[in-house]
C-alpha cells in the first residue's frame, strides 16, 4: 500500500471564514488508492473535521464529516480518478491530501 501527500494552494476552493491556517499536520488516507472507501485519522482534532472532496477541474464532489475521530469516504457514485481532499474544522484549515479512486 502507498501513501500519497501533497499540498495545494487553498485559495483556489475558496474557503471562507478561516481563522486560523495549520499547515504543519499532514493526514493521510488509508488505503489510498482505493475502490470502495477510505479512511483519514482525525482524532487529534477535539472539533469535528469536514473532508471537501473536488475533482481536478475544482468541482465539489462530496462532503464526509468525522464521527469518533475518523472520516470514512465511500466511493458510491464517484468515477475513478484523482480527487483532492480539503480538511476543516468550522474555522480552521486543517490540511489537504490527494485522493485516488480506482
């Protein structure tokens, strides 16, 4: 299995109402390339952590919430691909991760 990370500009979505940025925490998805789901870790964040997912043109294609410290992503509908991931709390961007689905 293999762990992908990377960083993109947050800008570009558009997040709003962002007090504070963290860029040092890096998250990972595992598995990561995946078929049915994956799952990030979040449980040293004590708020709950949204997971925006947007395809490469910038689309908006999901949204996965945190329930006990972990953000399951299903696949269901979406089409395999390369998919960026967009972590937040309410008012703080917490980091970003590239998603593969196959």
């Amino acid at each position: 299995d293999t762990i992908f990370n990377f960083s993109i500009a947050t800008d570009c979505f558009n997040i709003n109402e962002v007090d504070e940025i963290n860029t040092k925490i890096n998250y990972h998805a595992f598995p990561n390339p995946f078929n049915d789901y994956t799952s990030i870790d979040v449980s040293d964040q004590s708020d709950n952590v949204s997971c925006n997912i947007y395809s490469i043109n910038g689309n908006l294609v999901k949204t996965a919430v945190s329930v006990n410290g972990k953000i399951t992503i299903s696949r269901n509908v979406i089409v395999p691909g390369i998919y960026f991931g967009i972590l937040q709390t309410k008012n703080k961007y917490l980091g970003s991760l590239k998603l593969i689905i196959q």
